[in-house]
C-alpha cells in the first residue's frame, strides 16, 4: 500500500476512535447525568464542543493538573486556558458556556422576593461569584421592609478601608433603590474569613450612618473560597 494511502487509512481510523469515544461520553451524560464523570471527562466533553473532531482528552487531564479541580478550569481566564498546549480560541467554547451558565443559574439561588434570612445562603451565593477572586470585592444587597432582595450593587474592588470604601456611595445606592435596610459582604482572597481590624472599623462606621439615615445594616459576610464568617453571628453588629 503506497505510503500516502496508509497514512490516509491511519487518520481514518484514529478519527473513527475518537468519534466512538466522544460518543460514549455523551451517550453516559444522557443516561445518568454528570454522576460517574471524573472532572478531565467533563473538562473533555465541554472541550469538545468547539472542536468536534480533535482528540481533548489529553489537554483535558493537563488542564485539570494544572488548575487542581474542575472548578479552577471554569475559573481562569482564556488567556491562562490558552496556555495548555492544544487548546485555542475554538475549544475554550464549550468551558466559557458552562461558566457563564453556571453564574446565570448561581445568581438565580438569590432571586428577588426572596427573605434573605440566612447568612449561609448568601454566602453560598457569593461564595461561586467571588470566592477565587485574587482581589478583594466589596458589594451590598439593598433589601425591603421585609428582606427581600431588591438589587445586589458593587461597590469598590481592592483592600477594605476607610478611604476605599465611604458610607455616603453606599447609602446613596440604598436611598435611590428605597431600601429599608442593607447586607454588607466581601471576600478574602487570603482564604482566611476572620475579620481584621480595618473590616470591624469599616462595618461601624457604616453601621453608624446607617441609623441616622433609618437604614439598618443586618449583617456583614466575609468569604473565602470554602469558608465564610458572620458578623451577626459574631456578635459584632
């Protein structure tokens, strides 16, 4: 066989194999979900949605080494994806999909006419939205007579303190919103939720303009990755 026709036959069938093991993949999500799937599969499956005919499952595995965990894949930029040998502006589809699905159907856990009574629900919420962050984020849920959640509003990005973060931008919003009262929350990148000195100071502070403007402030939430504290909880509010 002439050494062109060998190599077509080859491709045929390394192509063969690669469709008949995408098709399992599938064929397993439609029978019992994501159950059974090892993070690198699902890595694979989202990848392949981009490239239907390339073989992902070997920059899957180096993607999860990489980042640790499936989660960490969804996390990182496009620019940090690209990277990985093998995967290009195409085959990143299918992850930045599922993400932007996910935060679609995260902010959905928090919908408006809900009472917010939880602080573990909150957290939970902010926790997927903000956790990995490398940088601190400050933002207020704005809530009405009956905490319910009217609008969810950023505040600043960087370390918390008196002169990043000034009661008036946060009354303002509240004011123009008709909230009767406000949730404080931000995260740690450092992992740790305990609150520092500058939190603590920063918190009375709004908490004490909060009572001349008739705005009560329930609660400040600290999160981190896995964690997260309560200043309610705490007894510091």
């Amino acid at each position: 066989m002439p050494h062109r026709q060998k190599q077509k036959s080859f491709l045929i069938k390394d192509l063969s194999k690669v469709v008949g093991h995408r098709r399992r993949l599938r064929d397993k999500f439609l029978q019992g979900g994501l159950d059974g799937f090892l993070d690198y599969e699902i890595v694979e499956l989202l990848l392949t949605l981009g490239t239907p005919r390339k073989d992902c499952k070997q920059i899957a595995k180096e993607s999860i080494k990489r980042f640790k965990d499936l989660r960490g894949v969804l996390d990182v930029s496009s620019e940090e994806l690209q990277q990985i040998k093998g995967i290009g502006p195409m085959n990143i589809f299918g992850l930045k999909l599922f993400h932007a699905i996910s935060e679609r159907c995260a902010k959905e856990r928090i919908p408006k006419k809900t009472p917010l009574t939880s602080p573990k629900l909150v957290a939970d919420y902010f926790r997927k939205k903000l956790g990995r962050e490398k940088k601190e984020h400050f933002a207020i849920l704005l809530l009405d007579s009956r905490n319910n959640l009217i609008k969810i509003s950023d505040i600043s990005v960087g370390t918390l303190n008196a002169n990043l973060v000034h009661p008036r931008e946060i009354f303002n919003e509240a004011l123009r919103q008709n909230a009767a009262s406000i949730i404080l929350i931000h995260n740690h990148p450092s992992g740790d939720p305990e609150p520092s000195r500058d939190d603590i100071e920063v918190t009375k502070r709004i908490v004490e303009a909060g009572k001349t403007m008739g705005i009560d402030v329930l609660d400040h939430i600290i999160i981190t990755k896995i964690k997260s504290s309560s200043f309610k909880e705490k007894g510091l509010l």
